[in-house]
C-alpha cells in the first residue's frame, strides 16, 4: 500500500535560489529525529538519484519539469512518496520516516501458501520483465529479495520484497533501482498488475549499440503514443486511434443455456469449451454450437472514423493536458508489425499485423498527460493488447529519455 509522505517543507526565500531548479532535505526516524543516512532518493521514472549523507541530508538539482513523484525509501522503513511539480520549485524537504511494522501473518481474509523463487521465479520474470528480446537479456541481481504467496481458493499470485529490485538490462544499457509497491497475477481472470517506483541508471559500454535499442524500443511503446497525443502528432508519428465497444456476445449466452457443458479448461486469449450434444441435435447444428462456444464472451466493435488528439484532450491547464475518453480507445501503430514472439505467446498461427492495443479506464478517472509521456495516475489506466505484452519493465525507458540522443 502506498503511504502518504510525512514530510515538512518549505520554499527558498532568496531570490538566487528561487530559479534553481533543486530539492534539498533530510531524512530523519520520525520517533527521535535521528537521521537516516544512506537513504534512497529519487524521482521515479527518471534517472534523477540520489542517497542520503551520513547526516541524512541529501540535494538533487536540474530537476525536470513536469509532475513527479519523489521517492524516500530506507531498508527498515516504510517507503514515502512526494509528489510535486517543477511550480514548486526549489523545495527544502523535512522526510520522517517510519520503521516498519511487520506485518500480521495470521490477519488475512483468505488463506495462502508462501513460496519462493524456484516455484514462480519464471512467471515473475514473465509478468514483470516481460517477453520480448530485451526482457530476455535482463537480469535481477537480488532475486533471493523476492516472495510469494499463492492464494488457491481465488487462483491469485501476490510478489513482495523488502528491498527494491536491482535490474540489470544488458538490451537497453540501463540498470533500474525497482521499488515494487504492488504484484499480483489473477490466473482465473487472465490479468496481471505490477506498480512501483523506478531509478534508473547508465551502464557504462556499448552506448552507440544501447542507443539503436532505445529507440527500437521506444517506437510504437506507450510513451511514444502519450508523447504524440500531447503534440497533436498522432499521424505523423505512425499512429491510428479508434473508439473500441464491448458489448456481450449474446448468442455465446443462448447456446451456454441450451448446450450442457461438460469440461472446460482455460487457455491463453480465453476459454475452450468441451461440449457432449443433446440427444437428437443434427451434427450440423453440433459443429455450429461448438464454434460459438469457441467465441469470446464480448463482441468487439471499432469506430469507423480515426480520432484526433482534439477529441479525447478534455482540458489544458499550463503544460498539463486531460486525457479522457468512454468504454476503450484502440491503437494501431502502422509504422511496425507485430514481433513473432508475440504471436507465439498469443499461440496464433498467422501473418504478423500492425501492432494494437487498446486502453481502458476502470473507474473513468481521466489522466493528466505531459510532454514527455508521463500520465498522472497510472493507476487509473489498463492496457491490452501489443502493449500489454510489451510495455513492461524489459523495454521500459526513463522519461528523460530523447530518441537520437
């Protein structure tokens, strides 16, 4: 659970320091005032780092523009998040931290079974890193950190660790500091979530190889799609937006409550269905009910009309933009197919098709958007599709990143 930040602060008052661009502070135990030296300090997302001295006092300068999250974290400690704009700075920081309660092993709502690495370490590095080439060359130097627990009755997996996870990625040149907040894969419903907070730092060889991958990954990813949205350069920069409607496959519905099922079994993309027929139905009409109960349970139909950054940016406010839009949004990025990695995950045997994938908002919270591609909050947002598959943290780049730099 994301804990709100204990922290006092106050603005420089001098007219020198009121244009640099910098956050100041010290992080202390919020008991006895005691600094906490060695503290990590940085704004997620970014490469902008920094660890507390042996006073607790620590500075990050050329901060970026834009909002963020600053991100306090001490092993021991609960971790505090901060967030702010550049409109706020200079910032002076008074960080409190709590020590950590442990938590209650006998307090849950369902039983589970803890296991470790050796039992999900594979579907981890699948869901987290991800599938594509770069998530293959990426390496988790602490997966001894990571934790478990399986929940039977609700067919759940839940990740945790006590210390960040130290990513190396040998694809794209970086190594990310991971503070993992939130990790769960619902098998029953196909569905898998991460959040946390991400440093992210230079490796120091192979820039000129690192660079071409950047900007392999960074074509056609979600931040490259936020980016043109806010630049009202959806067009130009090879993409296709559509409204998308889910609506129920009702005659999937009809020929559930006629044709008794015997066994199913879940695959991937969805449920096959073994049926035996009624007494006295034509083979004909046999064949028929099996193929509608291969179907999905949702019947999705596309918009004709290609939509314009104009018709989903509800509100501009300074360098902000609301992005909001009803039911789903469904991308198509034109200027690249499908990887075969990804049909094969998909278990499709097909032509590769441009890359699509689609965007939900669950509670129809709208999202605040900037010029490079972050979007506020990221918990208001689903994506599935191409993105779901590839926009993990294997391809992920910092939001300071800039294609040909």
């Amino acid at each position: 659970m994301i804990k709100w930040p204990a922290i006092l602060f106050l603005l420089f008052l001098s007219l020198p320091a009121l244009s640099q661009r910098t956050i100041k502070g010290r992080v202390v135990n919020v008991a006895n005032g005691a600094a906490i030296p060695g503290s990590s300090v940085f704004i997620t997302n970014t490469s902008k780092g920094t660890v507390s001295d042996a006073s607790g006092n620590f500075e990050l300068t050329d901060v970026p523009s834009g909002k963020h999250e600053l991100v306090i974290s001490s092993i021991g400690y609960e971790t505090t998040v901060y967030p702010f704009s550049d409109a706020e700075l200079p910032l002076r920081l008074r960080v409190e931290l709590k020590i950590k309660v442990k938590e209650l092993q006998n307090v849950t709502v369902e039983p589970y079974v803890e296991e470790g690495w050796d039992k999900w370490g594979n579907t981890f590095k699948e869901n987290f890193l991800g599938y594509t080439a770069n998530a293959k060359r990426c390496r988790i130097n602490n997966e001894w950190s990571i934790r478990f627990r399986y929940f039977k009755k609700s067919d759940r997996l839940i990740a945790f660790s006590d210390v960040p996870i130290e990513i190396e990625n040998k694809a794209l040149g970086y190594r990310i500091t991971y503070q993992l907040e939130d990790f769960e894969i619902n098998f029953k419903e196909g569905l898998s979530v991460f959040m946390g907070y991400s440093l992210y730092e230079e490796l120091d060889k192979d820039k000129k190889k690192w660079a071409r991958k950047r900007e392999e990954a960074y074509n056609g990813s979600l931040m490259h799609f936020i980016r043109s949205l806010y630049a009202d350069s959806l067009h130009e920069n090879g993409f296709e937006m559509r409204r998308l409607f889910k609506v129920p496959n009702e005659e999937k519905q009809r020929v559930k409550n006629i044709y008794p099922v015997t066994h199913s079994s879940a695959i991937a993309g969805g449920t096959f269905v073994i049926t035996q027929p009624k007494d006295g139905l034509h083979p004909d009409s046999t064949a028929y009910y099996r193929g509608v109960l291969r179907q999905p349970d949702f019947l999705e139909l596309y918009g004709k009309d290609l939509l314009t950054a104009d018709s989903v940016i509800v509100k501009r406010d300074g360098d902000y933009k609301l992005f909001y839009w009803e039911n789903y949004l469904f991308i198509t990025y034109k200027n690249e197919l499908e990887d075969a990695a990804f049909l094969q995950s998909k278990m499709q045997m097909r032509s590769p098709y441009h890359q699509r994938s689609s965007l939900y908002l669950p509670e129809l919270n709208p999202l605040w958007i900037e010029r490079n591609g972050n979007y506020y909050n990221p918990r208001d947002m689903f994506f599935m599709g191409y993105w779901g598959w590839s926009d993990k943290m294997g391809d992920s780049l910092p939001l300071d990143y800039q294609p040909g730099k």
